[in-house]
C-alpha cells in the first residue's frame, strides 16, 4: 500500500498563503470554517520568517489560544519529527490549549483520517494505519501519524531540561513563575534550527515577564496606535495594548486594543459595566496594561498622587525608620518630615541588598549608609526592631546622639502601622519624591488580612529562595516608613529632647 502524504496545498509550506488555505479546513466549535484574522495572519507571517523567538501579546479574548492550536498542527504536519512541548503555567491553563487542538481534530474530518503510517510500516507493524492525528487526552498529548508529536504540559524549568523543541509555545507566560523554562528551551533552538512562541496578557509591574516586554517593545519598529511591531535579529514581539496615555474606560479606544473581531464595542461596554468586573482585571486583562491585583496593598495611582517635587529640606531633623535583613531581604532606612500633621515627607531612602549567596550583608555598610542620612539631615530619633541588632541600636545612640525607639513587630503593632499609613495616604498628608526602589518596594506590598477583618502589609507569596523573584517580594522600605511614620505622629507635638550633640550630658535611652 502506498504512503499517504499530507493533502498538499497550494503554494509552500510554511508560508501565509499555505497555512490560511490549510487552516480554513479547520472546523470551530460553532462548525463554521476557521478564518484567520489579519493581525493573526501579520504574526503567523513573522513566525515563518524565521525569528528565533516570538511573542503575542494581547487582550484575553482574541483568539490567541486557539491560533497557537492550529499553529502547532500545522507545524507537525509539514515538520518532519516535529516536537512540540507545550507549558501552561498550570494544569488547569494547560487542559485549555489541549482542548482547542484536540477539537480542531476531533471536528475536522481530514485531520483524524486514517492514513498509511511510514512509522508502523518502518517497524514491519501489520497494521500500518493510523489517525492522521491522534489526540491522548490522558496524556494531554497530540501524535502525529509520521511521528510528530504536542505535549502540553504545566510548566517547570526543573523538568524542561530534557526538551529540544522544533516549536515551543509557551501560554499565558505572565503567570509562569518566571522565565526559567522559556530560557532553558530558548537555549535549545539551535540543536533542532527551532522556534519558540510564547503568548500573553499583561502582568504585574516589576515582574520578570513585564521587565522583559518592556525590554522588547524598546526595539520598537512600528507603532500604530495600539499597536507595537518590535523587532531584533532574534526576537519578534506584536503587542497590542491601550496606550498609558489613553482612558482605559473609553470603549473605542479599548476596541483598538482588541484587534479580533469578535470583540465589539458594545460587548466590551457590557463587559466593562458587569457588577463583577474589577478595575484590576480591566487594566491587565482587557486593556493590556501591566496592573497589580487586587490583593495590591497600594495601587499606583494613589501612590505617584502623593509625589511631590521637593525633598526633605537640607538640614532639618527627621525621625528614620530602619527595616534589618542582612541573607535575603534588604536593609531600609527611610527618613521621615513631619512639617506638620497634614504634610508628612518621607526623603530617598538608603536600601541595601545583601549577596543573597548565603553570606551576610556587612555591617558596615549600614553604618555607612545612617552616616550618609545623618549628614544631610540630623535625626530626631530612629524607630526599629533591635531585637536583631542591639549592637547595632547602640552604635546609633554613641554615633549620633539621638534616642532609638524599639519599635518589635508583633501582628498588633503591624496592623497599627498599616492603618496609620493608610489613612494618611487616603487623607493626603503622606508624599514621598518618587524614589524607584523605594516605590517598589511600596507597591510590592499586598494586604493580609487578620481574623476579625484588620490588615497589615506582608510580602507576595514568592520564595525568598528563588533570587531571580527576590526584587519582586521585597517591601522592607516600605515595614521601615510605616514603622517610623506610626511613631513619628504618635510623638507629634511632644516636646523634644536636646540632641546629644548639643547636650553632651544627657543621658540615652532606649525606649
């Protein structure tokens, strides 16, 4: 019996023209032909170009999913010993792209045909045919009937290592952990003359993913209202959002940011009016735009609201707060004006970050970094835990004669500061002069809830094991600020004590 080959299509393969007749045999759960749009069609075309890495950011609900479904068919239709590995972040997100894939097969008649098998014919098999393809539900595995194959499964860089794809895909690569796996499989696309193809929503500002877009979308080639072509000689990214300088609440101006369509203007306004959306999922998800969620302790806005122009005035006194990590987390000391009860200033921080390769920050390089703060501006008193730096409280008090408030954080004391801070952020009162670490750590920060409905500020729940998540769960300036501003304007008013500088005979207390 003769081999069946794959039908052959006009012109060749792997290129626009091939892969939009291929795919409009393809039936869609509505059992119409599959038609593929044209800013699909202007990605597909980049992909066949031959750029090593490839990247589609857009809006949930623009048939990104499915577009990947049928590209990696295809793939293992006209790629001899294809190999598709395809990463979810978890189970669940990865059951999604095995259903789209396995319903272009199950409803396309052509694609789970019964063909002549050059495998099972190579292993002298009596029975040679085969489904054209065969979908392995429990597996979650694709096989093709010349031995191509797609496995999805939930993505792990410490299980990766041993994949060499001919086309990776990575899905929804924003709630991946991090960017591990991707690069373990970008550094495998030569053994095989390879491509990787990731697709996304936005995510959290300061995450790996979101550093990385904004890396690419620098390399900008074409920028047409909401949408950016970027491109290197290795990477190509088509990223669709709405620009940081548009209303994100304008339906025309988020309907150019959701090129499918099947997404309309009035079905986004329903969408946008529902009691259960949340500005959070809007923001990221509709709109593209890197956002906290809503677990977020700050958001940005409130946060860049209270920013002001002008520092803390050279000179005058300030309380600081001082935040102590010497492994993983950092070290903050976070000066604090308070002019008066409605305006509340804190200065640029110094935060110091430790090797994290199980050595210890050096000491010294604290006692440095009070020395540089005190220089500028003289300290009132200083607020911290001491019961991991008594040594350290006390160096303070002899260096720069001013008392040190112990201030340990007991679950009590952290609620106080958190309502303390909130309240003045809500109010008004407390700005800062935008300082980048200083605000990243603020707005790292979610809130968690106590028994009884209080909160207190707490870190994602990122491993401090994993260095490259470390900056990503540090909120140390902010433990420091909220810690000095609740003591700062408790003492508000009271009547200060001489410095020792001024008063070489008073005596220190620790309080």
């Amino acid at each position: 019996m003769a081999l069946v080959a794959p039908r052959a299509q006009p012109g060749e393969p792997f290129t626009i023209e091939h892969f939009r007749d291929w795919a409009a045999e393809l039936i869609m759960d509505t059992g119409e032909p599959w038609t593929l749009e044209p800013f699909q069609e202007a990605f597909i075309a980049d992909v066949f170009a031959g750029y090593p890495e490839c990247w589609l950011v857009v809006p949930e609900g623009n048939g990104k999913t499915t577009l990947l479904a049928g590209l990696a068919l295809y793939h293992c239709e006209f790629r001899i010993a294809a190999s598709v590995p395809v990463a979810a972040s978890s189970r669940e997100q990865a059951e999604i792209m095995y259903r789209q894939a396995e319903g272009f097969v199950l409803r396309t008649p052509r694609l789970h045909e019964e063909v002549t098998s050059p495998v099972q014919v190579a292993k002298g098999k009596r029975k040679t045919e085969l489904p054209r393809f065969l979908p392995l539900e429990g597996h979650r595995r694709i096989n093709h009937f010349q031995g191509g194959r797609i496995q999805v499964f939930a993505a792990d860089d410490r299980t990766g290592d041993g994949v060499i794809p001919s086309l990776g895909i990575i899905d929804e690569l924003h709630r991946h952990r991090g960017l591990g796996l991707y690069r373990t499989w970008a550094g495998k696309l030569l053994k095989r003359q390879g491509q990787i193809v990731t697709i996304s929503t936005a995510g959290e500002p300061g995450g790996e993913f979101e550093e990385t877009r904004e890396k690419i979308r620098q390399a900008a080639t074409e920028r047409s209202g909401s949408f950016v072509r970027a491109a290197t000689s290795r990477i190509i990214l088509h990223d669709w959002a709405v620009r940081e300088d548009e209303d994100p609440d304008d339906m025309d101006v988020v309907k150019a940011a959701n090129p499918f369509s099947g997404v309309t203007i009035d079905g986004l306004q329903q969408k946008h009016d529902s009691e259960t959306m949340t500005v959070q999922h809007w923001r990221r998800f509709v709109c593209n735009l890197p956002t906290r969620s809503e677990f977020a302790a700050i958001q940005e806005a409130e946060w860049f609201a209270a920013q002001v122009d002008n520092g803390i005035p050279r000179g005058e006194e300030v309380w600081v707060g001082a935040d102590l990590a010497f492994k993983w987390d950092t070290t903050a000391l976070v000066p604090l004006w308070v002019r008066d009860e409605q305006f509340r200033l804190f200065g640029t921080p110094k935060i110091l970050t430790p090797p994290r390769d199980g050595s210890s920050l050096d000491p010294e390089k604290i006692e440095n970094a009070f020395i540089e703060l005190y220089e500028r501006n003289p300290f009132e008193k200083v607020v911290m835990d001491t019961s991991r730096a008594e040594q350290l409280a006390k160096w303070v008090e002899r260096e720069f004669g001013c008392d040190v408030v112990e201030q340990p954080q007991g679950i009590p004391t952290q609620v106080q500061e958190y309502d303390a801070f909130m309240e003045a952020l809500r109010n008004g009162w407390l700005h800062h002069t935008g300082d980048p670490e200083f605000t990243r750590h603020v707005l790292n920060a979610v809130a968690k809830i106590q028994r009884g409905g209080d909160a207190i500020f707490e870190r994602p729940h990122q491993s401090r094991r994993n260095v490259d998540e470390q900056d990503r769960r540090v909120i140390d300036g902010l433990k420091a600020a909220a810690m000095v501003h609740l003591v700062a304007t408790l003492n508000a008013g009271k009547a200060r004590k001489p410095s020792r500088y001024n008063n070489p005979e008073a005596r220190l207390v620790i309080v």
